[in-house]
C-alpha cells in the first residue's frame, strides 16, 4: 500500500490521466444504458372519466363524482383519492403505493363500479385510464352496467 502511494506522489499527471480515464468510461456508460434497465419510482394513477353532456358542474359533482366517491374511498393501496368536476365531466385520480399492482387495483375498482346503478341515465358509462407504468397512458374501459341495464334496474315513476 505504501508503494502505491509513493508511485502517485511522484507521478501526478499519470494519476490524474488514470482518474480523468475512469471518468469517461463512467459517462460513456451512463449514457448507454438502455431505459428499460432504470427501475420505474412513479406512483401507480387511476384516473377515472365519465362525460354527462350538458351537465353543470355542481350537477356531475352530486350526481356522479360524489358518488363514485363514495365508492372508491378505502380501496386496498391507495393513498390520495382527488376529483374535479367540470362542465359535463368528471375526472377522480386515484394514486396508489409504489409497486402496487396496477392489475389488481383495476379489478378492484371495477367491482366497485360494477355495483353502482344509481348514475344518471345520460352519463357515460365511467372510463378507466392508468398512468405510471412504463407506458404512456393506456386507456381501458370500464363495463360498470350498460345503459339498459341501469334503465332497468332504476326505479321508474308511476
């Protein structure tokens, strides 16, 4: 060890070539190592959209966001649930645990959804988009009843 460190006090310039060397193999390889290999730190995201035509937002806010709401609140991995209600939208994001699968929390969201009859015959029926995987956004839909269905199964007035 003490040889090492006399042959480095005497030669400099070969120690700093030797550091500046290391250096650039360093960055060489840090600019080719392919993305797939850097692990994925976002948080898993469900969004949830469902469009009514026309509606007010205080309307989508009571009639569908709050209700969905209701229904998705407590879900296994799930740490912040927000919701915005718009002009004939509503839009609920769900974020979940890093490394949460993604996969199961939307059959758990769809169950949940599935069991809900009660939205307004004129809302579309609710969309499911996930984000935080290695892809982009990659919109799935959701089956939550079809609209026959939910005429159906709503009570009518006589």
């Amino acid at each position: 060890m003490n040889k090492l460190i006399e042959i480095s006090l005497k030669r400099p310039i070969a120690v700093m070539a030797a550091v500046l060397l290391v250096l650039a193999f360093g960055l060489v390889a840090l600019q080719t190592i392919p993305i797939q290999l850097t692990p994925d730190i976002r948080r898993p995201q469900i969004d949830i959209r469902t469009r009514w035509s026309g509606a007010a937002p205080v309307e989508v806010e009571r009639e569908v966001t709050n209700r969905l709401e209701q229904e998705l609140g407590g879900l296994e991995g799930m740490i912040e649930l927000s919701s915005r209600s718009t002009l004939g939208s509503s839009r609920i994001r769900m974020e979940f645990e890093i490394g949460y699968n993604i996969d199961k929390a939307m059959l758990l969201i769809g169950n949940r959804l599935s069991g809900i009859d009660d939205l307004p015959l004129e809302a579309d029926e609710p969309r499911i988009l996930t984000r935080g995987s290695d892809d982009g956004p990659s919109p799935t839909s959701l089956s939550a009843g079809s609209t026959a269905t939910r005429a159906i199964s709503k009570p009518t007035a006589t």
